[in-house]
C-alpha cells in the first residue's frame, strides 16, 4: 500500500484494515486481525481481498453477457418464427 495523499493512515494496513469494519464478516476478521497479526500479513490479506473481489466482479460481468447474448439469439429465434396464432376475418353473411 503506497499512500501517501488519499488517506491520511494509507500507509498503515491497520488503518486500511479498520475502514473495512463497514464491509461486515470480512471487515470483523480483519479488524481481529490487527492485534496478532503483522502489517505485511494483513497487507497481505488486503490485497488478495480485493482480488478475489475483482475477479468476482470479472466473473459477473461475463454471465450478465453470456445471459444478454442469449436474450439477443432468442428474440432474433422468435422474430424469424412464423407466428403460431393467425387473424381470422369472419364476415357477416
């Protein structure tokens, strides 16, 4: 963690650590963290945090593709389908 503008602790993982008590279970074990740990470790533990969230970030963001183009493929199907329902023009006799 280079910091040196942004945060006035950035430079301090356990002042990183605790801005995380927001994010709930995560945030609760980094916070226990901080008195048995070392600041490389919860460093560490930061850095992989916010890799495993961009990779779930990367991860939804593929299916929400994935689930459009399948949206797109079955609206072109339908719009090529010959309508299953036909008007019937009854006259009066």
């Amino acid at each position: 963690m280079s910091g040196s503008s942004e945060h006035p602790g950035a430079d301090d993982p356990f002042w990183a650590a605790s801005q995380l008590g927001q994010f709930g279970a995560l945030g609760s074990i980094l916070l226990g963290l901080q008195s048995s740990a070392s600041p490389d470790a919860v460093e560490h533990l930061l850095n992989a945090a916010s890799e495993l969230i961009a990779a779930a970030r990367a991860a939804l963001d593929a299916a929400d593709a994935v689930v459009e183009s399948q949206r797109e493929a079955h609206a072109r199907r339908a719009a090529a389908r010959a309508p299953r329902v036909e008007r019937i023009h009854v006259r009066d006799a």
